[in-house]
C-alpha cells in the first residue's frame, strides 16, 4: 500500500466547515474531505495547494496541517505551523495545537499555542499546555517548551508556604524485622516476568534503606476536595495529579472549615485506607494536634465510622465531601510503606486498634486460612468452589472477610499462622498481624498486564516492613477474559518447599 492509500484515521478533528458563498470553495471542501476519508494525503496536499489561501479559507489548513503529519513531510508541517499564526480563531489554534500534539510533537504544538494573544486564558488550553508539559522527553526540548507554555499553567506553590510537622510518638528507636521474601513462576509465565517482579522487591529494599520518617504537611487558606487536590485562591497549586488545580478561587462559594485534617484522594481502595490514609491519622488521633473535623471521600465514610468510631472519634466529626472546600488551616497525613517500620509513630492508630480487638477477642478464629473471592467481582477465578474444599481437606479455613467486622479481621490476622490468598485487598490486614506469619500471595497475570506488577507487589511491601514470610506466586491467567484457575498441586508444592 503506497503513501497516497493510507486508511483513514476516524480522529480527525477536522469540523464540516462553515461553507462560504462561494461555490468554488464548496467544492474543493468536498475534494479535500474525500482525500481525507480515503487516506490520500499527497493528493489531498497538492489539491490544497491550487485552491486559494488557507488564511482566506482557514479549514484548507486544518486538511493540509493533517495531510503532512500523515507524510511526515517536515517543509509541509513547518509552513502550516507558520501560516496558524496568521488565524485569529482561538478555538481553532488550540486544536490545531491539539492535532500535532497527537503527532508527538511538543515544541511544534507549544510554539502554535504561544502565538495565541498575551491575555489569552482557557481551561482547553490549560490542559493542553499540561499535557505538553510532560511530553518531552530530552532536557533541552522540555525547558523551551515549558518556556513557551509557562503562561497558560498556574505556578506551582512555593515549598515556604507549607509547614511540616513530625508524629508526637514517632521514635527513632526502631528496626525491620527480618522478612523472607520470594516468587515462584509457575507454568505459563514468562521469565522476564518474574525478573521484573524480583527487580521491584530489589528497589523496594532501596527505599527502605533510607529510613523516611512520616509527615504532616499544613497549608493555610487553601481550597481541597474529594480527590486530594489542594490549590489556593491565587492559582497557586500544592498537589494535583495533572498540577492543574480546578477554576474554583472565591472562598464564599464553597464550605469553610477553619481547621481540618484531610483524608482524601484520588484512590478509593481498601489498600488506600488501611495502609495510607489511616495510618497518616495517627497524628491528628494525639491528644497535642488539633482536634478538627476530618474530611475523607464518601466511599471511606463507612470505614472511618468502623474504625475511628473505636478509637474515640465521634461520627459528626468525620466530613465526606463531594466537591471543593475552603480551609483556613488544613493538614494532611499520607503515609506511604516505606515509613511503616516506625510503629511508635502509629500507635494511635494500628497500636490501640490491636489492642482493642485484644481486648474482644471472644471468638474461636482459624490460624491457617484462605481469603475467599466469592465476594468479588474482581479478576474472575474459576473453580474456587473446589479450590476452597481441597484447602480446607488441608486444613486451611476459607474464610469470606466480608463478612467480619474490622476487629474481628485484625484478630484473624493478628493470631494467623498462614495466609493463602489470591491478590486482593484482604491482604492489607497484614499490618496487624505479628512478624513471622506464612503468606502465600497468588498473582494472576500476563506480560500485557505485567506493567501493573508496581502497584500488585504492594502486600510483598507490607511483609517487607513487618518481618513476615511471604510467597508471591505468579499464576497464568486468560489473557482475553482475565480468567484463571488456581492448581492445589502447585500449593502444595509451594507450602512443602517451606
């Protein structure tokens, strides 16, 4: 197939233009739009070219724009870029910023964007301009093209704005317990798989090694919301996934707190709330921070009644939010792996709800069990049913964690001799349980889906940080379905090796 007969792309962003009288015009839009739906570039470019200006008729420029990044003929590309300039449309620089953005070429698209007027704002151009920002990938191209770029994104919040504050309890009498960490690769996965996965427990020990102590971060007079993002009226921006904070600046507009401790963010998970969000709450739980209403999303309000309800905190204080709010004085506690070795620095939160399910542990609870999936949707997994009985035949209890209350878990866990499950949140109760237990993690997965080994290897963090004996199973799975099927002759040989 020759350059002229290259399919079509449906995500050409081209609008029927606006005709004039002008017949002839009506014509040639129709020759040029019927080169684009055939894919015939080159015709398409020389078509163009013998009609009249495209500053005169700017929808020639759009086909033409389009046409050469197709050929990839740099001359082409060049003069299109150079006769935008000439339009006085802003709508349509942006998408033509847009179509060349697609091409992968940032400088390109920044220098067409910054011919827009000095005074020019819009959120389309905004996250353009973001979207450009992260494009580049050599250091020379990223400075120019942030040069030109600059006006249309907030500036990010000076560092002096913002005041740190170490845990009360926090100690720096602590040490990791020694943890045994392996990965078995069964039939059906690759190798670089299991190197892969080997690497990150490698790079995780890194980080460990740096001994990070947790934080609370304060910020005044600042806008939040559901999603964690925190900006202030100026357009300054402390945190956002995008560094985009959203078009709110008026105060009065949204509730007013005067003091909070923010528990949002993007991640909605369970993993996000027992590992990273309760644990930055042991700080504001000290009887020496200030006692504030504490903002979470609405999808962890049942869970923070579950569990802060037992540590003392009432319901009225506990705040799901929806949308943005203004604080005069908000802190926000985010702890990640790395800094969970500092056990004194969560005694608020871990330390008393240990010791409150001590303290009703008034049930018979297996000490080897298997975490069942019938209550999930989640990376289907035929015949657990069968899986389930050979394990119990074993003496592994299945049990449905659905249907235990929060103390009742961190009791199972606590007193567990082995855990056999599938990857799941369940297994972030690991952080109760005591050093030493047996954890036996089966991964599902493929090469496609092997970039997500980063966040799945998350529980082999936890047993790193708590000195227990995990085995991370890597398990084939149906790379169209997601389905798979666990094999009890590989559990066995997995618990047999020790």
């Amino acid at each position: 197939m020759d350059r002229d007969t290259k399919p079509m792309d449906t995500s050409i962003i081209i609008e029927s233009a606006v005709s004039p009288a002008n017949e002839s015009y009506r014509r040639t839009m129709r020759k040029l739009k019927g080169f684009a739906s055939a894919g015939r570039w080159l015709k398409l470019l020389l078509a163009a070219k013998k009609s009249q200006s495209p500053v005169d008729h700017p929808y020639f420029l759009d086909y033409q724009l389009r046409a050469a990044l197709e050929l990839g003929d740099e001359a082409e590309i060049k003069r299109c870029c150079a006769e935008s300039r000439q339009i006085d449309d802003a709508d349509r620089v942006i998408k033509l910023a847009s179509l060349i953005t697609k091409w992968k070429r940032p400088l390109d698209a920044a220098e067409v964007l910054n011919e827009l007027p000095p005074d020019f704002k819009s959120d389309k151009a905004r996250r353009l301009a973001v979207r450009l920002k992260k494009m580049p990938k050599d250091r020379v191209t990223r400075r120019e093209v942030r040069r030109l770029i600059s006006r249309f994104i907030a500036p990010r919040a000076a560092r002096t704005e913002t005041v740190t504050h170490r845990f009360p309890t926090d100690s720096e009498n602590f040490s990791v317990p020694p943890s045994r960490i392996e990965v078995v690769r069964l039939d059906g996965i690759e190798p670089e798989i299991e190197e892969l996965v080997k690497t990150l427990f490698a790079k995780f020990e890194v980080r460990l090694e740096q001994k990070k102590f947790p934080v609370v971060t304060e910020y005044r007079d600042v806008f939040t919301n559901e999603l964690g993002m925190i900006w202030s009226a100026d357009g300054s921006v402390f945190q956002a996934p995008d560094g985009v904070g959203p078009n709110v600046t008026d105060p009065t507009s949204v509730p007013l707190f005067e003091t909070a401790f923010s528990c949002a963010g993007r991640h909605k998970g369970y993993f996000e709330w027992i590992v990273r969000r309760l644990s930055g709450l042991a700080w504001r739980l000290d009887p020496s921070t200030p006692d504030c209403p504490i903002l979470l999303r609405k999808q962890h309000l049942s869970l923070a009644k579950d569990a802060l309800g037992v540590l003392g905190i009432p319901e009225h204080q506990l705040i799901a939010i929806e949308g943005p709010v203004f604080c005069r004085r908000l802190y926000v506690g985010y702890g990640e792996i790395g800094v969970l070795p500092r056990r004194d620095a969560f005694q608020r939160t871990y330390g008393d709800l240990i010791a409150a399910a001590e303290h009703r542990n008034d049930r018979q609870i297996p000490r080897r069990f298997y975490i069942s999936r019938r209550d999930s949707a989640r990376r289907s997994m035929a015949g657990e049913l069968e899986f389930e009985t050979a394990l119990a035949e074993r003496g592994i209890t299945p049990m449905v964690l659905s249907e235990l209350g929060l103390l009742d878990k961190i009791n199972l866990f606590r007193n567990a001799e082995l855990v056999v499950g599938a990857h799941g949140a369940g297994l972030s109760h690991l952080v109760f349980a005591k050093p030493g237990v047996r954890v036996l993690e089966i991964a599902p997965t493929t090469l496609a889906k092997s970039k997500m080994l980063g966040v799945q290897t998350c529980f082999t963090r936890l047993s790193t940080v708590y000195g227990h004996h995990h085995t991370f199973v890597l398990q084939p799975m149906n790379p169209v379905t997601s389905e798979w099927s666990p094999n009890i002759a590989d559990i066995d040989r997995v618990l047999a090796a020790g």
